[in-house]
C-alpha cells in the first residue's frame, strides 16, 4: 500500500507540470523524446551492471522458487530449484522484459498515434521502476531481502485472492555477506 501512495505522490507533481508545459510545441516534443530515450538508456545501462555483478558473485545457494500462479489461478510456472545467481537473473530478465516492452507501448504511442503524454510520464515511470526493482534493491543499495521474492500481485488483489498464504518461508539471507553467512552457520551449530 506505501509503494501506491509514494507513486500518487510522484504522479501528482508531474501531472502539474504535464499541464504547465505546453505539449504542442515541437521543440517541447522533442526534448521529452530525446529525455524518453535518455532515461531508457541508462536504465538499460543499470540492468546490464545488475546482470554482470549477479554473474560475478557466482552464488551457488539454493532458493525454492514456489509455483506461481496467474490471476485465475492456473499455474504459470512450476516449482522449482535454482541457485540465487539463476534466481537473481530470472527476475532481472523479467524487469528488463518489462521494461522494453513499456518501451515499445510508450514509442507506438507517441509515434503512431501522437500521443505526448505517455513520453512525460515514462520519465518519471521508469527510475521509479528501477528503483523498486528487487534486484537493485539487494545489489545496488544493499538492501537484504529473503529470496525467493514475494511479488506483488495487483490481480490477485482485484479478485480476492490471499497471496499471504502462499508466501514461501525460507532460511536464506538474500546478499549476505560472508561474514553474516559465517555467524548464522555458527549459530545453526
């Protein structure tokens, strides 16, 4: 729920200035396409740093990926085992899948049907998405978070369905260090 409200609040403000711009110049236009792919770029340039130093730490922990399961309840992925490395790059695969095709929705768009507005909020949209990524999260920023990821479904949401019982428990420490790692082999002992 604070991750819909921190969106509204970013939202807002850059609807207020959506409107104080005027969207019909062609010089405006044109600086949000060259803003559009600057961002895309480097968000792309972001994934492909994640995707190398997921390679590099070369984890080999286990991480039981639970079956996932779609919005009418069928499964859409098996149960599976993974090292975190594989784990790690599903789902930045997936992000990366995400955001070329936001992308390619946001340049149909604007080019086939002129539309400005999705430009200007693809700017804001994107980082946003990037910040929220998982992956940066635990890579990037440091963050430790138990992998397997418990994502967020806003169809199960809308249909009722409980996510928190299928929410996989596990003993692993996401991006441990090695010394954290050494401290809770200890203490298993």
């Amino acid at each position: 729920m604070a991750g819909g409200f921190s969106d509204m609040m970013v939202m807002l403000p850059m609807l207020y200035a959506m409107n104080q711009i005027d969207l019909k110049d062609e010089e405006n236009i044109q600086r949000l396409r060259i803003g559009f792919c600057i961002v895309v770029t480097l968000v792309l340039s972001v994934y492909l740093y994640l995707w190398n130093k997921i390679r590099s730490t070369n984890d080999e922990a286990p991480v039981n990926v639970p079956e996932q399961k779609n919005f009418t309840g069928a499964v859409t992925e098996e149960a599976s085992q993974m090292t975190t490395t594989e784990y790690d790059q599903s789902l930045l695969k997936k992000a990366l899948q995400s955001l070329l095709v936001g992308a390619s929705i946001t340049a149909l768009l604007h080019f086939k049907f002129e539309m400005v507005h999705p430009l200007f909020i693809q700017l804001a949209m994107v980082p946003m998405q990037l910040y929220k990524n998982p992956m940066f999260q635990i890579h990037v920023l440091g963050k430790t978070l138990p992998r397997p990821i418990v994502e967020e479904n806003p169809m199960a949401k809308l249909f009722g369905q409980d996510q928190t019982a299928e929410a996989p428990q596990t003993e692993q420490i996401a991006a441990a260090s090695p010394e954290e790692k050494k401290k809770k082999h200890k203490k298993d002992m």
